[in-house]
C-alpha cells in the first residue's frame, strides 16, 4: 500500500470541514460553540449567572477577601502621602535638631509596610481557598452534566471538546484564578484611588493630568472589544487542535492502516498555523495597548513636572505635593499596563467560561420525569409494549413509522433484518437512549418517559458489540452494574456465563488489570466479561444489539451455551446477524425500513418460505 498522495491544490475540503466545525451548524457541537452575535450576547448572560451561581455559597469569604484587599490598597495609597508630610514637615525641624516629626513620619511608613504585608498575605490565602473551591464545584459540575447528558448529545459532540472543556478551559480559568484575578482587582483599586488621591491633592496639576484620559478611555475601550473577539477565537482554535488529536489518536490503527499519519500530520499542523496565528494577534492588541498606555504615562509625568514646577517656584504647591503628585501618577500608569498583561487571562477565562456556560444549559433530550412513576415488583415483570412508535435521528428521515409491539414477560425475541432497518434503533429507545417522537413505549404498563433513570437504568440492560471496559481490574469491569456485590457474586456471574475459566488463567485472576479500554483482552474475552457485568446486573429486560458479532467460534459456542443461563427468566431483544443466535429465541422478527413485515417462531418463519427462511437457508449452506 502506497502512502495516500498530497490532496489537489486550493482549499483542501477535509481542512475546511475541521475548521467548520466552529460555525456549522451541523457540526458536532453544542450551543456552547455558536459565534453568532446572538449566541455571544446569550453566553455572557449565561457566564456571568454561572459565576455569580459558583460564588454565593463563598459569600462571607468574598467579603472578607475584599475587606482585605481594601486595607492592602489603603496601606500602599498612604506611602507617597507620608512621602509628602515627610518632605513638608519633617525636614524643617531636623535644621532645629527635632528629628521627632521626620520618625514618626518613616515609623508611619514602616507600618504601613507592614500592614500592606499582613492584608496581602491574608488575602492571597483567602481567595486561594475561594478560587480552588470554586473550580472543584466547576469541575464537578461539568463532569457531572456530561454524564446527565443525553446519548445523541454525545453522538455529536466529539470526545475531543469534551476533553477541551474539562482541561484547557478549566485551566485557562485556574490560570486567571491563581494569579491574575487579585492583581486584576488591586490594579482597579490602585486606579481609582490614585484618580481621587490626585484631585484632592492639587485640582490645578490633576486638571492637566485628565488631559490624558481621552487617550486612555479611546485605547482602553478600543483593547477591550479588539481582544475580546480574538481571545474567542482563540478558544475555538485550541479546541479544535485538541479534538483533531484526540480523534487521531483514538484512531491510530485506522491511520496506521490506511497510511494516514502524513495527511493527519498536514490538518494537525494547518490547525496549529491557525492557533499560533489567532495566539499571535492577541499578543499584538498587547504590544500595541501596553507600550501606548507606558508612553501616554511618561508624557503625562514630564508634562505635570514641568508645570508642578513652575508652580513650586510661584509658591503655589509645596515641594512634598508635587513629590507626592508624581509617586502617585506612577501608581496611576503602572496597573493600567499591568492589566494588560491581566487582561489576557481575564479574556481567556472568560471565553472559556462562557463555554463552559454554553455546556452546563444544554438540557438533555431525554429528561427526568418531574414525578416519577415506580415500576411493578414481584414475578411476571418486563412487558414491552410499543404504540404506534415513530422515530427518526432527523425530522426528515424516519426510521420507525408507526411501530405496534408487544413483547410479553420473560419472552426472547430476536430482531433481524438489512442494516439500518432499525433494530438497533429501536434497542436504543427500549433504554430510553432516545424517547419517541410519536407513540408511546411502556415497560409492565409504565410509559417509560415516567421511569426514573435509576429505576430504568437498573430494570434495563444493554450490551453491545463495542463491549467497553474500563481501566482497571476484571472484577471491577464485571462489577460495574453492581457495584455493592461481593466477589463471590463476581465469580458466580463468570461462571454462569463461562468467562471463569479464561478469567482464572490470567497472570492475576480476577485482580488483573485490563488496561485502558480493555486492550489487555482479546475481543472475545471482552465481550464474555460484558455478558459476566450484565448477568450480575440481573436486569429485567435484557437487550444483546450485535453482542456476538466480535466472537469467534469457539468462543461463540461457549457464549450459545451460556445465553440460555442469561436470558432464563427475563424479557430479551437479540439483534443478531448469526442466525445460531436466532435459534435460542422464541420469536423472530424480520424488521425492514421501520416495519416488522415477519413475526413468528424461529422454527415456524423457516418453514413459511419468506425472509426469514431465505437467511435460515443461507445460514445452513454456509455450515457444510
């Protein structure tokens, strides 16, 4: 196999569908990921309730965080006043010999040192608190909704956003938590006061620094929206960098086979081009904000000394005003370039968190009932009943139209027919994956969108073809739909099943570990331990949708054994292409385009010359 040539030249289409999936609307996305101005305005609102959500349990923290940062202005607000009383007061009396006025002056400066000290040390350990409480809530409020989310949010929303939300959002909000949002804070104070501080001082010298403040309020105003645009950007491009990573990654063996590293290689770095360059247009708004707002300052400094000074000369200001006049102008310029480089990490956290907005408002599709609706206890329990079911992924495309079914307790049915038929569709709706668009599904005279999810979840289980493990032991996998049983139940499922004696040989037994996604176990033993955590779940309604098809032989004659154990006293829907899976039901439907156009006995449709009896035929031919 030759490695897959360069694409033609233009535009390449794979490129632009990776970048579309910012902006289309039928991308893989959440609301989270809409540019529209309407969508930006309605994610700020979103963020900015969110936020306001996260603080209210810090209330009385805030508070006390704020009084702290308070004192801590105040503290360094009074050094160039001292300066100035020391200057005017306490020089003149040292030529007499009375040093007293000029100690009192530096002990005043030396406390105030030490009290700008003691309030930022009490603060930096308060908000710290506060800050890190807050992203554990965040954290776990994310995780938390994607879990709640529905199947077909996640069908479409690519585990690499996900992957983006949970880290480089939350980090870049961590970053602005951690040590930007005090210094953020401090700068504003320091501005403000300063602002008051040089009108009280001499109205004549502050009325020539408001000269400058026009130039201020056009640049700053003109660096706040400038940056607020690119700093979206730039999270959209992060996001999709770390969605083409991991959808190559999780892929490797499809790129590996089909020798796609180079083409991988090519979108991975057209997608980091575009992030550097996007990363690369917010540093230049803060070479361009930064230095402007240093050069607007400096002039306005030599403008105020020359008049300070020709004031000092006319006796109309002290030596120790204008002394005092200027340390506080050079607190007034310093934060506001400071903010500049704070006003990255603001922006950043901010078009993070409303994308963090964005995901926590997406309401799954299939919600909880307001009151839930207890499902029957005791014998005879799992009737399936479809009335009049309609379905389709889109409004224009119906899978199921019309479907009538009833499935009594402890009955095994198999579905078959040509792929997207439905079958699995309508396995998917039997665990409330998706909820009908017409018609209702009952379970025991209970219309499923009145289950409880814990109720539902734990009378319905499904195993698929995919059979996923998760990281960690054999018996935690098989635990998993049960997490209180013993390891006697453990071993007593695999047995039932036939997994017990695989299970036993391994280097650990049932303590060893799987590894991610199962890769230390053949597809075969993956899915024998899939059957072991469904059999110990011990469902009501047990739904197998192509839960054979990765087994071999020998494998699946030990799966055909165990399936009568499995399914023994308990409502089944088999969909299966193996028609030795077919033969262990009690009835077979033929489902096509959404329709049962087939439904009896296995033995019986054989007999009858349809469908059904063409594939049992086929199937037997391809025994001998």
């Amino acid at each position: 196999m030759t490695e897959e040539a360069d694409p033609p030249p233009g535009e390449d289409p794979e490129l632009t569908r990776w970048r579309g999936t910012a902006t289309d609307p039928e991308a893989d996305r959440s609301r989270a990921e809409d540019s529209s101005p309407e969508a930006v305005a309605r994610l700020r609102r979103l963020s900015r309730t969110l936020l306001a959500d996260l603080l209210r349990p810090h209330r009385r923290r805030l508070v006390a965080a704020v009084a702290l940062l308070l004192a801590q202005n105040a503290a360094a607000m009074a050094g160039p006043y001292l300066v100035m009383v020391g200057i005017d007061r306490g020089i003149a009396p040292l030529r007499d010999g009375d040093a007293v006025p000029l100690a009192a002056v530096a002990g005043a400066f030396a406390a105030a040192a030490v009290g700008e000290y003691a309030a930022r040390q009490g603060f930096l350990t308060l908000s710290a608190r506060i800050g890190q409480a807050v992203l554990l809530d965040l954290r776990q409020r994310v995780f938390g909704h994607f879990l709640r989310l529905s199947v077909g949010f996640h069908e479409r929303y690519t585990s690499g956003r996900m992957v983006s939300r949970l880290t480089s959002d939350l980090d870049s909000i961590a970053e602005l938590v951690n040590g930007g949002i005090d210094s953020l804070v401090l700068a504003a104070l320091s501005i403000l006061s300063v602002a008051a501080i040089l009108l009280w001082l001499d109205l004549p010298l502050a009325a020539v620094t408001l000269l400058a403040f026009p130039f201020l309020f056009w640049l700053s105003r003109w660096f706040a929206g400038a940056s607020a645009s690119a700093y979206r950007r730039t999270r959209e491009a992060v996001a999709l960098v770390i969605v083409h990573f991991v959808e190559s990654m999780r892929g490797i063996r499809a790129v590996q086979a089909f020798r796609r590293e180079s083409r991988n290689q090519r979108i991975f770095v057209a997608l980091g081009d575009e992030y550097r360059q996007t990363s690369l247009h917010t540093f230049r708004l803060i070479a361009t904000y930064s230095p402007a707002i240093k050069l607007i300052g400096n002039v306005t400094v030599a403008v105020v000394l020359c008049y300070g000074g020709w004031r000092v000369l006319g006796g109309r200001t002290e030596v120790g005003v204008l002394a005092a006049f200027l340390l506080y102008l050079r607190r007034f310029f310093e934060p506001m370039q400071e903010l500049s480089q704070f006003y990255n990490s603001l922006q950043s956290a901010t078009a993070a968190l409303e994308k963090l907005a964005g995901v926590l408002d997406e309401r799954p599709a299939v919600a909880e009932p307001a009151r839930p609706v207890p499902l029957p206890t005791g014998p005879g329990r799992g009737e399936l009943a479809f009335r009049a079911v309609s379905f389709g992924y889109r409004p224009d495309t119906p899978i199921l139209d019309g479907l009538d079914l009833t499935v009594p307790a402890g009955q095994t049915v198999a579905l078959i027919g040509p792929t997207g038929a439905g079958k699995s569709t309508i396995a998917k709706l039997v665990a409330r994956f998706h909820d009908p668009d017409t018609g209702t599904i009952h379970l025991d005279g209970v219309d499923l969108r009145d289950v409880a999810d814990t109720d539902l979840r734990r009378a319905v289980v499904l195993v698929t073809q995919e059979n996923h493990l998760f990281s960690g032991t054999v018996a935690e996998n098989i635990r998993f739909g049960r997490p209180g049983a013993d390891d006697d139940a453990v071993r007593a499922a695999a047995r039932a099943i036939g997994a017990h004696e695989f299970i036993a040989a391994l280097p650990e037994g049932y303590a060893t570990q799987v590894h991610r996604r199962g890769g230390r176990l053949s597809a075969g033993q993956r899915q024998l331990v899939a059957f072991a955590r469904a059999f110990l779940a011990d469902p009501t309604v047990l739904i197998l949708d192509e839960a054979t098809s990765s087994l071999d032989v020998p494998t699946e004659r030990l799966v055909q054994r165990a399936l009568g154990t499995i399914l023994r006293d308990r409502t089944a829907l088999v969909i299966a292409h193996r028609l030795s899976t077919v033969e262990t039901a009690d009835r077979v439907l033929v489902i096509d385009c959404g329709r049962i156009v087939e439904d009896g006995p296995p033995a019986v449709l054989a007999e009858a010359g349809g469908r059904y009896a063409a594939l049992h035929r086929q199937w037997r031919d391809s025994l001998v």
